[in-house]
C-alpha cells in the first residue's frame, strides 16, 4: 500500500489545530478565563489599549455582549476602564500588568519552541513552508468570504 505523503501533512495540520485550540484552552483556564475574555486579552496585548467598541468589532460580537465579558474581566482584575484621552464620551479597556505578565510567562516558551523550530530551518527550507503558509491562509480567507458572501438564490443554502 502506498503512502501518500500529503495524507501526513493533512493529518498533522488536524493535529495541530487540535493542539493549537488546546493550548488556548490552557491559556484560558490558567488565567481563569472565558474564550472570549481570552480573545479580548490577546488583542489588549497586542495593542495596549481599545475601546469596547473596538473590541466588539474585532470579536464580531454586539456591544451589549462586550460588556459583559469587560465586566467579568474587570471583576478578575485582568482589565480596568479607564476615561478616554481624547473623547470624554467613550472609555478605554487596558489590560491589567499582572495579567500581561501571567500571560506572557504562559505564552513565551511555545513562542521560543517555535522560533527555534523555525531558526532550524534553512532559508529555502524556511520559503517553503511561508509559502505553504501562505498559501493555507488563502484558502482559509476564500473559503471564509464565500461564507460572508450574500447567498441570492443559491438553491442549496434554502
């Protein structure tokens, strides 16, 4: 029987998005967390500061909704709101010191593990796998606008 090697790499693509939603997982439960108060958390990392409004728009939630998973995160001392500098009228969500610093120290051995995986790796070696990369966020990216495309009268979606 014959092995086909992109079996492998499919089979090991499944697996790492298994790991990959483990590990959040990991990350929500050491932090006592919520995947949507996880999902604020990373992008409060990222930038330092948001408004709710912003961060409803980037979790694709309502605005309602938002507010509920700040106040669970501020009742955690993860986040605290604060007046925003410039429009008295809005506040800004800045994440807490302490919870950046948990995170990270969670956070920062797999982003070593992968840099060193990734410095293993010759140049070519390394344009193979971006270019694999990028071409799997292709198909993510097509298959997700199709999904967020209008479905007119696409007999199969009624």
């Amino acid at each position: 029987m014959d092995v086909n090697p992109a079996d492998g790499i499919a089979d090991q693509l499944e697996l790492m998005t298994r790991r990959q939603q483990q590990f959040e997982r990991h990350l929500a439960d050491s932090l006592s967390v919520d995947p949507a108060g996880l999902a604020v958390m990373e992008h409060l990392m990222r930038e330092g500061q948001a408004t709710p409004t912003e961060l409803a728009r980037q979790l694709t939630i309502s605005t309602a909704a938002m507010t509920l998973v700040l106040d669970r995160l501020q009742a955690a001392g993860h986040v605290s709101r604060h007046p925003h500098p410039t429009d008295r009228r809005k506040v800004v969500i800045i994440p807490a010191a302490d919870s950046v610093t948990s995170a990270e120290g969670l956070v920062t051995p797999l982003i070593v593990g992968v840099e060193r995986v990734v410095g293993a790796l010759n140049p070519q070696e390394q344009q193979v796998v971006s270019t694999f990369l990028s071409q799997l966020l292709s198909v993510y990216d097509e298959v997700l606008s199709q999904a967020d495309a209008p479905h007119g009268d696409d007999p199969v979606r009624h």
